[in-house]
C-alpha cells in the first residue's frame, strides 16, 4: 500500500516536476606547472572569492583561504559579462543578444541557454578547476553538451549579434585559449572536450516542496540520467548512484530537496515557490561547489601525482624529494575525513559518497606507496653510491698510512738520535691521552 502511495505521488506530481527550471555547473578539471599560473592576468577578469558557506566547518573553509597558513588553494568569481568579454571580445560581448546549442549529429532545432557566474578554484598541488555555469529550460541542452558515453561532443554553439544574426562559435576551443593564457590546460589530453571531462552539478527547481522520498528520487535519477524530471526513465545498470536528502519539515510534512550523487556528476531536485533558479545557482555557488571541490582536488591531486612522477627524472633525489615533501603536505591537511567536513550529516554524506565513489582513499595509498618505493630505492642507489665512495677513500687512506710507516722506517734506519727520541716521545704521548680517555670514559658511566 506504502508504495502505491509513492508511486501515485510521483504521477500526481509530474506536471508540477514539468515545470521545472534547470541549470547546471561544469566542474572542469585543469593543471599547471610550477609556477605558470598567471594570477595577474585572472584578476584582470576576476575577484577573489571567500568560501563562506556554513555547510563546511570552519577548519575546512580555512582550508580555501589563499593566505591562510595551512591554505590548498583560492579561488575567482568571473561574473557573466566578463565571461563573455574575455570570450568573445568586449565590442562584440556587448552586442550579443543570446546564446544557443544544437545537435550535430542531426536537427536544425537550436535550444537557448544563458551564462550564470563562473568559479575558478586553483590548489597548489598544480590541480584547478573552472566552474563554468550554464541556465536553460531544455533538459536536451544538457544532454547534447555531456553526450554521455561518447568521446566526443555533439553540441554545437550559437550567438545572436544585435542586428538578429547568428554566429556559430567553438565554446571549448575558446574557452581552451583564455584557459592558456592564464597558465592553464585541461586536465587530461591536450585534443579531449573539456565538458566531457566535467563533474556535472545539477539543479532543478520545482514551484512545491516533496512529500514522498521515492518521487525525489526518480526525479533527481532523471536528472542524473540527463532527462526531465518528470520522465518516467529507468536504467538498472546504475549502481554507483546514491540519495541524500534535506531534514523533513516536521509541521508540512515534506522535504524541500534532495539529491542523486554518483562519481561524476550530482543532481538536485529544490522546492521554491517562485523557481528562482537564480538564487539557487547562486546559494548552490555559495554552497555546493566547495563541497564536490574539496572532493575532487583529493581525486585529481592523486591523478596529478601520478602524471608528476611518470615525467620526474627517477635518478634526481631533489625532484623525488620535492613530491614526497608535496604528498606529506597534501596528506597532513590537503585531506578531510567526511566527519570532519560538516556538523550537517546530509553533508557529511554527499562528501563520502563522492570520496569513496571516486576511490579517493585507495588513490592516495597509491600514489603515497608509488613514491615511496622511488624515494627507497633512490636512497638505494646513493647508499651504494656512498659507500663505494668512502671504500675509496679508505683505500686511499691506507696507502697513505703505509707511506708514512716506510717514511718512519727509513728516518729511523738512519740512527739519528733526535728521529729515535722524538719516536719514542710520541709513541708515550699518545698512550698517555689514550689511558686518559679510557679513564675517562669508565668515570662518566
């Protein structure tokens, strides 16, 4: 009977989930080298941005504070308007009008989406992330840019000029120029679509809160599945999937969201009477972008490890030492425990899902062993290096020891009174200290 209930719900509720106003952020990964990040130039289109959210503990949000003694990283805001300069000009940003996507693979329908604010977070173990932000109404807006289980993007991108004309343009090709410019790349293959590479945070705003746990969770499977909300999809083949949900309002019986989060991506499904989706992309800006980053930065700090000491000259103990000495760091407080990441446990739960999704933990042991093993048998190698050294010099030593015998020997030889005098007043002296020392030595213990 309870799941006839739920189920009746979900149909009952599907022309309110219709109504739905969406947006997304791209969480895409990046890296740089050693000092190659060009701080001026992103402060030329970007602030600083303060983490702030309560739904971290005050201990993490340090974390992000760029001068901070135990600080990870910092981040920018690049609102919309500079985003489209820099992207596409000033003189011709200011005279776009909209912005669209269509489907290469067939279809003249373009879909419209608008730009929200984008993040820039930077860490310092050479690991960034651009949070791009996007609004649109069309679910296959988001489908055609993802183009899950591809490896190469379907969507098309389109502006309209003042005058009504529309211009095609390559949103990632931009997007990768500007991203170079400031000392950045994407995170894997120089030729890989940087949208795909994305962890993809979801939102859907719906005008009623929800009553039945069951209706949050297909709606936010939809949206995890790149569908409606309101779509009556299923696919049994997802089982790295996982719910969290907001403490049920006691007095009206309902929850105001709930989420689905799996290893790349995570969609919400939010109450909000007036579907201000731009609050919501502004609160989940605020709020859920530094909690999926600071999962993230663990994961692709793990991934960068491994790139570093792939290219890392195996024989140069310096090179060695400096990523131990950057993996001790990262591993004393580079890394939080999920209990230590909020005082909310639905928090809590949405980090661990993503952490241990992604294997994060298992990476870091990884890596950390990997390095290891190369600082071992480096120090191996300098070990051997060492002692053949010091045989060396031994051998030298003991050459030396016998010249000087024979030159002793041969002064002798000659029955020089003074030579056989001296001899025998060193011989004397040194003894002399030796039974002082031994002495010594017995008297302090």
């Amino acid at each position: 009977m309870g799941q006839r209930a739920t189920m009746t719900e979900f149909f009952e509720m599907r022309p309110v989930l219709a109504q739905a106003r969406l947006g997304t952020y791209f969480m895409i990964p990046l890296r740089y080298e050693e000092g190659a990040l060009r701080h001026d130039r992103i402060q030329k289109v970007g602030k600083p941005w303060n983490v702030t959210t309560m739904d971290l503990s005050e201990t993490v949000k340090g974390l992000f504070c760029a001068d901070g003694t135990a600080s990870i990283g910092g981040c920018y805001e690049i609102d919309a308007e500079a985003l489209c300069r820099v992207l596409f000009g000033a003189e011709t940003a200011h005279g776009i009008i909209g912005f669209a996507v269509s489907d290469r693979n067939g279809g003249d329908e373009t879909l419209p989406f608008s730009f929200y604010q984008a993040y820039l977070y930077y860490f310092h173990t050479q690991v960034a992330f651009l949070c791009l932000g996007i609004g649109y109404e069309d679910m296959r807006v988001l489908r055609w840019i993802c183009n899950l289980g591809f490896a190469e993007s379907r969507a098309e991108y389109h502006y309209w000029n003042a005058s009504g004309e529309e211009r095609s343009f390559a949103l990632e090709k931009q997007l990768e120029e500007i991203l170079r410019g400031w000392g950045l790349e994407g995170f894997f293959a120089p030729n890989s679509a940087l949208l795909l590479e994305a962890y993809v945070d979801n939102v859907a705003v719906v005008p009623q809160r929800l009553r039945s746990l069951d209706t949050i969770r297909r709606a936010a499977f939809n949206l995890h599945l790149m569908s409606p909300p309101d779509a009556l999809a299923e696919d049994d083949s997802e089982e790295d999937v996982d719910y969290v949900y907001a403490v049920k309002t006691q007095e009206l019986g309902t929850y105001r969201w709930g989420c689905c989060v799996s290893s790349q991506t995570i969609s919400y499904v939010m109450a909000n009477e007036t579907l201000d989706i731009d609050a919501e992309m502004a609160a989940q800006a605020r709020d859920g972008l530094p909690l999926l980053l600071m999962a993230l930065y663990e994961k692709y700090t793990c991934l960068r490890f491994a790139q570093l000491i792939t290219a890392a000259d195996k024989k140069s103990m310096k090179q060695l030492r400096s990523l131990k000495r950057i993996m001790l760091e990262f591993q004393a407080y580079g890394t939080v425990d999920p209990a230590n990441i909020s005082r909310w446990h639905n928090i809590k739960r949405i980090y661990q899902v993503v952490v241990e999704s992604n294997r994060v933990p298992q990476a870091i042991e990884d890596v950390s062993g990997k390095l290891n093993i190369l600082v071992e048998h480096q120090r191996e190698i300098e070990r051997a290096r060492n002692d053949m050294v010091v045989s060396v010099i031994t051998l030298f030593g003991v050459i030396s020891i016998l010249a000087s015998v024979l030159s002793i020997i041969q002064i002798l030889s000659d029955g020089s009174q003074a030579a056989w005098l001296g001899m025998i007043s060193s011989v004397l002296l040194l003894g002399a200290l030796l039974v002082i020392m031994v002495f010594w030595s017995r008297r302090e213990q």
